[in-house]
C-alpha cells in the first residue's frame, strides 16, 4: 500500500497508531519500502519513504501504558551485512529487536497439510500412499504452493468428470512443478532413459535414492529426477560432494556408457555439469577440502579474479575430469542394472523410490 506513496503516508500511518495506541503496526513486504539502499533499482522516493519510516521507529515515546508495536513480514534477506540484491536495509533491520523465521513446510508439514485439505471432500479418492509419496516430492514447496496443486487437482476432476485420484493429483503436480506434457520418439525416450537412470544409479550408491524419477518431458527438461530433499541433512561431508558430484556425473557418464566417447557427449547435461562445478568450487574455496589448497577458504574475489583464480579453475577441471572417469567405469560395471531401469522407464514414463530401491537391489 505504501510503495510509491512517498514519506506522507508513513508518518499518517503512525501518527494514526499514537492516537489509538496501545497498538499494533503490521507491515506486510517491508522490502517494497525497505530494500538495502544504495541499489541501482532502488527508487529516490522508496529512500525517502523509508527515511520516514526509520525516524518514526525511532521516534516512539516509552510510555508502558501506551506501546506501539511494529511488526513486518519480507522474503528478503534480514541479516546485517550482506547489503547485496535482495536484502533489507541494514539500519531498518537494526529497529526490530527480533527476527523470527518463518521457513518452508518441511515433508511432514506438508504431509499434515495434503491431509487436512482432502478431508474437507469426501469424494476424494486419493490414497495415504500417494499423500506421503507427494509430500516427499515436494521439497521446497510452501503451503501456498501446495494449495495451487489442490486447485489445479479439483479443476481438472471436474473437468474429466471424476473424483479427484491419486492419477489427477500427481498430473496436477507435475504440471505445478514442471509444465505441460512434450511428446518424444523412441529413441529420444531410450537415451533420456538412460541419462535419467544414470543420475539415479549414482544417487542410489550414495544412499539416498531419489524420491521420483520420469523421462516425460516438460518445461524445459527431457526428464528429471526429484531428491529426497529432507534425507539430506544440514550438513555434508567429503564423501557426501564427491558423491553429489557423481550423481550429476551420471547422466553424462551414462550417455557416453551406452553411446561411446563420440556420440555419447550431448548438451542435455549441461546444468548438471554446472552443478558438479559449483560443488567442486565449493569443495575447495569454501570448505577446505581439497589438498592442494588446503583449509584456506578463498573469498568470491580470489578465486575468481584474483592470482589464484586459474589455479582454482585448474583444480576443479581436474576434480570433474577423475569424478568422470570413475563415473564412468561405475556405470559400466552396473551396466544389468541400470539396463533394469531403462526397461521400467520405457515401459511406465516414471519410478517412486520404492520401485527404484526395488529394481536396483539386485546385482
């Protein structure tokens, strides 16, 4: 409401909250006033507009008969310092005494979530499998985010006549998450297939088999392989980014298996290479896990611009280079089955993680 509306507006406001006070005085995405100054798209009047606001924060009289409280919602970042796209004023971040995090819906939230709202229906078909199946899947996913799903759910039962099944709800998140439907031949199918049943093999053998995998195309991916989020945990090991690594290895790593050095390079892997990259860097400049550079952590600066900066490009290119070959070797050595999977994705379009645990057990 007050984005745009200059300083005026913001001293009504708490000149209103005085007079009625004891009050309360919520400010809803407080970023639209109170981004970081400084910013190339911050405007003059958000500036003057959040001047206001920081003086009358500052100007309340301490009577305790009387408080006004100010509380503020925002998606950006609150911390002190960071100063960069997407952060609050730090002065403005300095009057709240506290900061609270509301963070996403983990699996069990949503989970308690997709319940209750298919309760409310009685002619709902959707079966306690398929609730817990969905909320493993949806790591990331806010509750707002969850209740699109429903409603795109329910529209299309009504419009196919039905109640809403497990079929409707799981179409309905794919679209949600991932967009509409692409049709593909045969072939194209077969080496998604196995590009897609590389990456889960890896991640199998790294003891987190992933919760969905399907060579349907949508938006713009040949097929995709969701993770089990929430399994992972806070923090990681060295094992654990070199295992990361080798999972997204193993779509490429699984191409060149079946197709040769030649044929085998595609460009279906390039965000895949981008995030073995991005581990690798980290592993070096961030954790102090590599040996070469031992537990010196590198700003953004030095390791991209600065001296050492080819030194550290060198490393990670050597890094990606050994994580491949042994990819690779891996993925030939299991070649039954991941031919397994292959199989089972050309039959059905997609795997749970059971059926994938399932298919994998056997050597």
């Amino acid at each position: 409401k007050y984005q745009g509306s200059g300083p005026e507006a913001v001293r009504s406001l708490f000149k209103k909250a005085r007079r009625y006070a004891p009050a309360i005085v919520f400010i809803d995405e407080i970023d639209a006033i109170g981004r970081a100054r400084g910013q190339s798209n911050t405007a003059h009047g958000e500036e003057m507009a959040l001047n206001a606001l920081l003086t009358e924060m500052d100007g309340f009289a301490v009577d305790p008969k009387r408080p006004i409280f100010v509380l503020a919602a925002t998606n950006f970042e609150v911390e002190e310092g960071q100063g960069g796209m997407g952060t609050i004023d730090g002065a403005l971040a300095r009057r709240f005494d506290r900061k609270i995090l509301v963070d996403l819906p983990n699996a069990g939230d949503r989970e308690q979530y997709l319940r209750m709202m298919l309760k409310k229906n009685k002619t709902h078909r959707v079966s306690e499998e398929m609730i817990r199946r969905l909320a493993s899947r949806s790591t990331g996913m806010s509750l707002a985010n969850m209740a699109s799903v429903l409603e795109l759910a329910s529209r299309m039962a009504v419009k196919q006549v039905s109640p809403l099944t497990d079929a409707i709800l799981d179409e309905a998140y794919e679209i949600t998450k991932h967009g509409a439907k692409k049709e593909w031949g045969y072939d194209y199918l077969e080496r998604v297939a196995r590009h897609e049943s590389g990456h889960a093999f890896l991640c199998y053998l790294g003891g987190n088999t992933p919760a969905y995998l399907t060579i349907v195309a949508r938006g713009g991916h040949g097929g995709y392989m969701e993770h089990s989020g929430e399994d992972m945990g806070p923090l990681s090991t060295k094992e654990q980014l070199i295992n990361r690594i080798r999972t997204s290895l193993g779509g490429r790593a699984a191409e060149i298996a079946y197709y040769g050095e030649k044929d085998g390079v595609s460009t279906g892997a390039s965000g895949d290479l981008e995030s073995a990259t991005r581990v690798a860097r980290a592993m070096i400049c961030n954790y102090g896990m590599d040996e070469a550079f031992g537990m010196a952590v590198l700003s953004p600066e030095e390791a991209t611009r600065g001296p050492l900066a080819a030194r550290v490009s060198e490393r990670v290119s050597e890094i990606i280079r050994a994580e491949m070959a042994e990819t690779i070797r891996i993925i030939r050595q299991n070649k039954p089955r991941i031919d397994r999977m292959v199989a089972a994705l050309m039959e059905k379009n997609k795997l749970t993680k059971e059926e994938m645990e399932a298919l994998l057990r056997e050597q």
